[in-house]
C-alpha cells in the first residue's frame, strides 16, 4: 500500500483507531474520507485538515451503504482505499437466556458492514492503480475475551474473510489485516483511561510505521499484540485465556 498519494476512505472515522490513522494518512499527503454517525464527531475530526472530507454513514443500513457507495465513488473516482474499521464492543453474559439485541447488532455492524460495503466499492477499487482494503480485526481474533465473546467472534470472522479476499483479489486489491492490541480508545466505558491498554498515540505511530515497510505486511501487528496473534503458534493460548478471564 503505498502511503501517499492515495484517496482513503475510513469507516468508523470520527473517533479512536479510524480518527488517528485518518489523521495521520491526511498529514502524510492523503485526501482521507471519514465516516460515522456522529456529525459532531466527523466535524471535529476534519477541523483544519483541507483534504480530509467527512460524510454520515450507518453502516449497519445495507441501503445506506449501496447509496453512499454509489455517491462516494461519483465525488471521489479517485478512491483506491477502503479502511473497514467501524466496529461496536460491549461485554455480555452468555451463561444464560438473555436479550441478544446488542449481539445481534455486533454481528450486523462488525461482520456485515465490512462486507457490504467492500462489495459495495469491490469493482470500483479492482479497476484503480495501488488499490487496498483494510480491515481493522483484533487480537481478540486470535485468543477470545471471555466477557465479549461475540464481539471476539467476529473480529475471528474479520480475519477469516480477510485471509480468503487476498486469495480472490490477488494481483487487483491489496488486501490487509490490521489487528489491534487493547489500546486506550472509547470502544468501551473506561477504556480511554485504563492502565495496561496502549496508549492510541503510541499505537497509530506504530502502525504508521508497519504501513511504511515495503512490501507492507499483509497482517498490520504491534508488538504489544504479538502475544494474542502468537498465541496458538507457541502454545500458550491457555496462559494467555486465562489472562484474559481475569480482565
């Protein structure tokens, strides 16, 4: 992927992971496209940043994201990236019945949005020079977090179909994997400020670095998820599960 020059469109873009690598992709000579749900937040986002553009998208509306795929592409022909990283996390106790609204819409909103909307824009990207998806999954793809199993399990998912996409795009889009450690973000309540989890400056500036390498890496790994990612390799998927149990 080359690192400048390119036109980036970055779902879940007003706030935490998507808001500083977008950032940081418009400071590096890119026209970036935010996108979210919060128009006070994408404003915010794009202040003082003449090449950033900021546009509303749900992107759990598959009607939505046809229109915008469609309107996107008209404003922008020069679009050659996709960045899938809009994504919702909360904890739930699966023990027993419960109302599964908010797993259901983790699973609409981490799984099929992507989906969607790299079908969407798919045709689109495979005819553009230096075309690339990336899609933002987790660490938690590789070793669950027992208090958010569907929110693990889709980032699982995530990975899966990013593993086969490259296969079916390859020599058209680059296809990478971008997989976060617990990084200080407001995915969940308290998570900004909570000791252990990286901080957001020191993990953009790190994967900006791993974006530079050439060829760039198929998956995006910092070292402080390196445990997670390495886990089933070195056998110590029941060490690192029970680390995670106890979060």
């Amino acid at each position: 992927m080359k690192t400048t020059g390119n036109t980036i469109l970055v779902s879940g873009g007003g706030s935490g992971i998507g808001l500083a690598l977008a950032q940081r992709w418009h400071d590096a000579g890119n026209h970036v496209i935010i996108t979210g749900r919060n128009a006070a937040k994408l404003d915010a986002a794009i202040a003082g940043r003449p090449n950033m553009t900021a546009t509303a998208l749900d992107v759990t509306d598959a009607d939505a994201i046809a229109a915008f795929a469609k309107d996107i592409v008209a404003r922008f022909p020069a679009l050659n990236v996709l960045v899938n990283n809009a994504g919702i996390m909360a904890p739930e106790d699966a023990s027993t019945k419960r109302d599964l609204a908010h797993a259901e819409a983790t699973v609409v909103t981490n799984i099929l949005g992507p989906i969607r909307l790299t079908d969407a824009l798919v045709d689109h990207l495979a005819a553009q020079d230096d075309a690339a998806i990336v899609n933002v999954t987790s660490g938690l793809a590789f070793v669950p977090l027992p208090k958010a199993p569907t929110y693990s399990a889709t980032k699982a998912a995530m990975h899966s179909y990013s593993v086969a996409l490259r296969i079916q795009l390859e020599g058209k889009v680059e296809v990478i994997e971008l997989a976060p450690p617990a990084v200080r973000t407001d995915l969940t309540p308290g998570q900004s400020t909570r000791e252990g989890y990286m901080p957001l400056d020191d993990f953009a500036d790190e994967v900006m670095g791993l974006f530079a390498a050439q060829p760039t890496p198929e998956e995006i790994l910092v070292q402080n998820v390196l445990p997670l990612r390495n886990a089933e390799a070195n056998g110590n998927v029941p060490a690192v599960l029970g680390m995670l149990k106890s979060l």
